[in-house]
C-alpha cells in the first residue's frame, strides 16, 4: 500500500483519541501538530497551520460569543467546502453550540424549519449563498446576524474577519470548552428526508468520538495524513471522516469548493484517506475502463483484465486480502496500475471507502483490480458508523460487519437494528419522534433490510422502498435499479416502478457528464432532452436493461422504460444531496410518463 505521509509518525494520537470532548482533542492536537498543515485550499492559495487553526478558531469563538452564541445555542453555516467552514465549525462547538451545515442548493424557504428548530441566532454564508442567506432572515426573524466570509459585507451584518476582531468584555475562551461534557451537543444533521419534513439530529462529544474510537480500533488510523473534503458538510459522514477525524489525528485537510474541480483536488494533495458516494467513484472507475477501452490490446487494458480476474477468483474463494492487492500480478502489470493510481492522485492512499446509497459490484471490483481496496460502510445520520468491512478480508457487495462497541441486529424481517453510543441523542425538540425511532431498550430501528451472511451483513433495500406488485410480490428496486445502472455509464438513475402494477417498469435519466462525451465523441449537440431519443443512446441503454433482465426474476424484470429529458441533480426535485431516489415525488412529477408505459406495454 501507500507510504505513510510525510511527518505522520512524529504525532501520537492516542491523548486526542481519549479526549472527553472534540474540544480537548483539537487542542491537544493542535499543540501536538505545531506548523503541520491543518487546512489548505488544492492550489495553495490559502494555507493555514495547526497553531494558526487554533488562534483563529479562539478570534471567532469570542466573535461568536459577542452576538449571542452560547452553550445549548446553535450556528447555522450555508457555505461550500473551503476553510472558513472548519473554522467557523469549531469555534461555535467551543463554545458548546451545534454547529451545523445547510445543503447549498436548499431554496430559502426549504432553510426555515432548520432555524426554526435549531434557534440559531447566527448563519455564517459567502457570496454566492448571500441572497438566499438573506431570505432566509427575511422568512425566519429569530435569525439575528449574517457573517459573510468576504472583504466586501454586502448586505450581510459583520464580515468574516470583522466576527473575528469583535471582543467581549470577561470573556474565557479556555473556560468555555473545559466546562464542556461528553453529553454537550455538536452538531445537529437535518435529514434530507424522501418524505416530510427534515428532521434534526443530534450528535454528542461522546457519540462521534466513539466512533473515531471503534475505526481505530478496527483499523489503525495513520496520524498526520492528508484528506480533501468535497461532500456536502450537511451530510454527517462528510463532518466526521474529515472535520472531526482531523481533530483527532492531526489530517490536513484540502477544502474543494467545487466538486466538478475533484480530480484537480486529488493530485494536488495525494490524500491517504478518501471517502466518497458512489456516484463520485463511480465517475473514476469510468475514466479507468475508458482508458483501457482505448487501447484494447495495451498494457492498462491487459493489467485491468489480470486485476479483475484476480479479485474475482479471491472472491468466488470466499474474500480478498486488501492488503496485498497486487499480489499475482507481473512486474509490467504492477507498474502499469501504479501509474494509473499515481495519474488520479490515488498512490498514496492508505483507506478507501464508500456509503450513503448503493454501490454495484462491478465499480468495486475495478478499484480492487487496480490496486485500491475499497472498503463499505454502513450508518444513517442517527448512528453514524456502525458496520464496515474489515480491510484483510473483504466481502464484495456487504457491508461488513459491526464496529467494536456497537451491537447489530436484524429483526424478524430483516430491519437492522443498532445499539450503542453511536446513536444520536435524540431528534431536536422532537421527543416523540425519537422514540418511534429508538425503543424503549435503546435499539434504533433503522429502516433498512439486510441478510446475515456470517458475521456479515449485506443490504438488500429500504423498508418502506419495497415494491408490491398487484399479484402481492414483494421486490426490491434497489436491485432492480443497481443492476441496471452497472451495465451502462451513461445512464445516471434509475428509478424502478411497479407499486400496485402487473409489472415493473422504469424512468431513466442520463448521467450528463457521460452523456456529454457520448456528444462530444459522436459530433452531436450536447443536450440531453435531444440525446435521450439519440438511437445511439437508445440502443445502450434498452441493452443495458436487457443485460439486467437475464439477472433478474421474472417477476422483477423490466417490461418498458422512458429515457427522461433531463438529468437528476443531488438536492433537486428526484434526488437528495445524498443520492437517495425521492419515490414519491417521482411517481407524483413523472405520472404523465408512467401511466404512458403502462399504457403502451398493457
């Protein structure tokens, strides 16, 4: 695997990782860390040490405290990844408010029942969010004061460095986070929600370090590395693989405000630690085989094939070693794949892993064959990190098994149930609902179905997903939908329907991005409301689902299928910034093309 970064072993992390509260573990890595790197942007034009980190997050916690913010209280922050999150982050939490992030694309009406129900006084945005920042105070009035992280104020209320030169009179900084308990509150996530309204879920000291304790204890975590944070900050595996993580082990963390500059963003910072959503890998797992499909008879296409076979023989003998990925392979072919790592910015990483919606087989199996061993792991945003699988024995297509610390179990019809001190500590002033979510012997039921196989567990699909056809068979559309999706890259979503009816049908949009070179490559207009009834595109796709019904039962094949017009965005109307399809209000937006298919194919 990767070397070790570059001045990781000059800091012991085992004090921060025993800290009662994050706060004590960033101080003591801070000290511990000194002039290391703690946040940078990919072409360096903003950099910043530890020992800055620490000075700066002490400027704006006093800022902070000037305007209201308290212990209990809660800080709003619509921003996208750059450093001013991390800072404006942990200054609120050392002060003892819920620091937490709302998705950029949220409309400002879509913002009101998060402040409403997190009562924070205070949202910390940038420019290109001012406006809908604005609105939001305009909408919600308990919303005091908007800090804009940029010289000019514009119609905000304090600048960034403006919040940080505010001073209060008696003001402790030392005090405030000393006082703190491992019970204090941190942040609150807001469920993207496929149904209703968000809800607020709280996390503890105690909470997210227990989880950084059982990664840990699964497998060593190599203080000092080096991470890029790219995920949306809302999304909780985002804050705690990389802003919470850092806390601990001291990672310098790259900030890429723009997701489409990701590839940039890796091989300026070579991370040692990288987690993603599928779609994300998806895209480089693409641009690998797109390689090797190029010269089919070349050196990347023979050692991808070696790879592949190898992983898929360790697999069919039961799990492959993740750490000697490429044993079995040639000189040439070992050479060949760590050039290909080394021009994604990939050579270096120690741990990979994936989570938040499914993933196919087949996008695993290319990052095993090229020597990047991707691990998987399961949680929700109320119990975080609860199952992943072990790096010396992985199980292609499961989840792994529980965290040290955590207990797993599946109810009489496959719920996984989960408890531990993973879990949140409630829903924010939402008694009630927290207790239709956790019982009364502390198992949080989670909503999702999974098999035991083993000590492992493999997600089939969501409960209230499951698809009940009129003859009373249930199905899974999450299968239905992944094995489509992994036998075609221009194809972005699938959305399986079949709720009531004879036979299942689906709704397909196009990945843009793929689709766009499909344009580029075939001297067509790049639109996609003119290449969804492109024949070329046509073609790809009813063969992508002809592959996936020789897969399927009867029963669950798809009998007819419509290629939209327009691609699903995360956080628009189809899907969640998390990628979970949103089946309600697609079945409610796309009838007219529903009742179509179902007409033509009766």
């Amino acid at each position: 695997m990767a070397p070790a970064p570059a001045g990781a072993t000059a800091y012991d992390a085992s004090s921060a990782l025993a800290a009662s509260t994050l706060c004590e573990a960033f101080q003591m890595t801070a000290a511990g860390r000194g002039d290391a790197v703690a946040l940078r942007l990919p072409d360096d034009s903003f950099s910043m040490t530890w020992t800055e980190y620490a000075e700066r997050v002490r400027e704006l916690a006093e800022g902070l405290a000037s305007l209201g913010v308290e212990r209990g209280g809660a800080v709003a922050l619509l921003m996208s990844n750059r450093p001013e999150v991390n800072l404006a982050d942990t200054a609120a939490i050392h002060l003892g408010a819920a620091a937490f992030s709302i998705y950029q694309t949220n409309p400002a009406k879509a913002n009101i029942p998060l402040i409403n129900n997190s009562g924070a006084k205070v949202l910390v945005t940038e420019p290109a969010f001012l406006e809908v920042a604005l609105k939001t105070r305009e909408l919600a009035p308990t919303l005091e004061t908007i800090v804009v992280v940029d010289e000019a104020r514009g119609g905000a209320d304090l600048t960034f460095a403006e919040l940080a030169g505010r001073r209060l009179e008696g003001f402790d900084f030392d005090a405030c986070w000393r006082a703190l308990e491992p019970e204090d509150v941190v942040t609150l996530v807001y469920t993207s929600g496929t149904t209703g309204e968000p809800k607020g879920v709280q996390h503890t000291h105690l909470s997210l370090l227990h989880g950084l304790r059982g990664l840990e204890e699964f497998d060593h975590v190599t203080p000092g590395g080096r991470l890029v944070s790219f995920l949306p900050m809302a999304h909780i595996a985002e804050r705690w693989i990389s802003h919470y993580a850092s806390m601990v082990w001291g990672h310098a963390i790259t900030a890429c405000p723009d997701p489409k500059q990701l590839a940039a963003a890796l091989g300026s910072t070579r991370p040692t630690r990288l987690f993603g959503v599928p779609r994300v890998f998806e895209k480089l797992a693409a641009a690998v085989e797109g390689m090797a499909a190029a010269d089919p008879e070349g050196p990347l296409a023979d050692a991808l094939n070696a790879g592949l076979a190898r992983v898929r023989a360790e697999q069919a003998a039961g799990t492959t070693d993740a750490k000697n990925p490429d044993d079995g392979l040639t000189e040439t072919q070992r050479a060949t794949l760590a050039g290909v790592r080394a021009k994604l910015g990939l050579d270096c990483l120690e741990w990979t892993c994936v989570a938040a919606a499914p993933s196919t087989n087949a996008m695993h199996e290319t990052y095993h064959a090229i020597g990047i061993p991707m691990l998987q792991i399961w949680g929700m945003s109320e119990c975080v990190f609860s199952c992943i699988t072990p790096i010396d024995r992985i199980k292609i297509g499961t989840v792994g098994r529980q965290v040290p610390g955590v207990e797993v179990k599946l109810a009489e019809d496959g719920e996984i149930l989960v408890r531990g001190r993973n879990l949140m500590s409630g829903y924010r002033n939402e008694p009630e609902k927290t207790k239709e979510a956790i019982d009364e012997d502390g198992w949080l039921w989670s909503g999702d179905v999974a098999v035991q196989e083993g000590d492992f567990y493999r997600i089939v699909d969501r409960k209230k997903e499951l698809i009940i056809n009129s003859a009373g068979k249930n199905m899974s559309p999450q299968k239905i939908e992944m094995a489509i999706k992994e036998t075609c890259s221009l194809i972005g979503q699938v959305a399986a329907i079949g709720d009531g009816k004879l036979y299942v049908t689906a709704l397909v949009s196009l990945d843009e991005e793929a689709a766009t070179a499909y344009a580029e490559k075939h001297g067509l207009e790049p639109d996609i409301a003119k290449l969804c009834t492109d024949p070329g595109v046509c073609a790809q796709v009813a063969a992508a689902i002809a592959t996936a019904n020789e897969s399927l039962a009867r029963v669950e094949q798809i009998k007819t299928h419509t290629i939209l017009p327009t691609a699903w965005q995360p956080g628009g109307d189809e899907i969640t910034p998390t990628m979970k399809l949103k089946r309600r209000i697609i079945t409610e937006k796309y009838e007219a093309e529903i009742d179509a298919m179902y007409a033509s194919a009766s």
